[in-house]
C-alpha cells in the first residue's frame, strides 16, 4: 500500500500539468496504457510457455541504457532529443517488461507462488511507468499542436 500511494504521490505533478494543459490527454493515455497492457499481457498469456522470459536479460540491458543516458544528460547538458530518445526506449523498454512480467507471474503461479499481492504490484509499477511515458509524449504533442494553432493565429 505504502508503494501505490509513493508511486502516486511522485506522478501527482505530471497529472496536475496534464489537467492544466488539456484533460483529454489525461484520459486518453490513461485508455491507451490500458489497451496497451491488455494486448500485451494478453499476448503473454497465448504464447507457449516460457517463449518470453529470455527477454528479461535484453531489458535490463534496456534499463541500464536509459540510466547512463540520463546521467549523461545531467552532466553534459540535455536536449530535447536525447530527453525523447530516453522516453520511446523507456516505453518499449517497460511494454516489454510487461510482457515479461505476465509470463513470470504465471511461470510463478504453475510453481506454487500464489501471492497475488506481489504480482499485482509487479504489474502496477510496470503500468505506471508506461502510462506516465505515454501521457509525457501525449502532452508534447498536444503542447506543439497548442503552438501551431498559436501561430496560425498570429
């Protein structure tokens, strides 16, 4: 309980700036991440058994990429595209992890480890983390369209 309330406390911010912007995009990251994680763990769910848990290595690899590059950015200076390129590989690197997840949990649960509460936890933190990734990319877009129309205007 302690790790949710964390988890919404540190993207309270971001969802605040989403509302101020544009609620729409809140809602509709909100229906993508939820479409996303269906179709993802449900593909998780159809596929043969273990066919997924080798890509665990790849995306920790993945993780360990997005750490170096954040800690480049802070020394050298960020961009906008480097600030991008960490928020796409992010996003499949987490759309992976769900996947991943989905099929060590039921790997977890043909063995005998039924805690549910941990495995709920698991594929929260993996839906959170997509969903902010989405909803910063949904809020760029919508911010340059705010801008096109700004400048049309003028």
């Amino acid at each position: 309980m302690a790790s949710a309330v964390f988890e919404g406390a540190s993207i309270g911010p971001l969802i605040d700036l989403a509302i101020q912007i544009d609620p729409s995009v809140l809602v509709a990251s909100f229906v993508g991440t939820a479409l996303a994680f269906a179709c993802f763990s449900g593909a998780a769910m159809l596929a043969r058994r273990r066919e997924y848990l080798y890509l665990g290595g790849l995306l920790s690899s993945g993780v360990s990429v997005l750490l170096w590059l954040h800690f480049a950015s802070s020394i050298f200076g960020g961009s906008t595209a480097l600030f991008m390129t960490e928020i796409y590989l992010g996003l499949l690197v987490f759309v992976g992890y769900m996947i991943v997840d989905t099929q060590d949990i039921i790997e977890k649960a043909h063995l005998g480890d039924l805690d549910y509460v941990k495995h709920a936890l698991t594929l929260f933190t993996d839906f959170v983390a997509v969903f902010v990734r989405i909803l910063i990319i949904m809020l760029k877009n919508s911010a340059e369209k705010s801008e096109k129309k700004k400048k049309r205007r003028d």
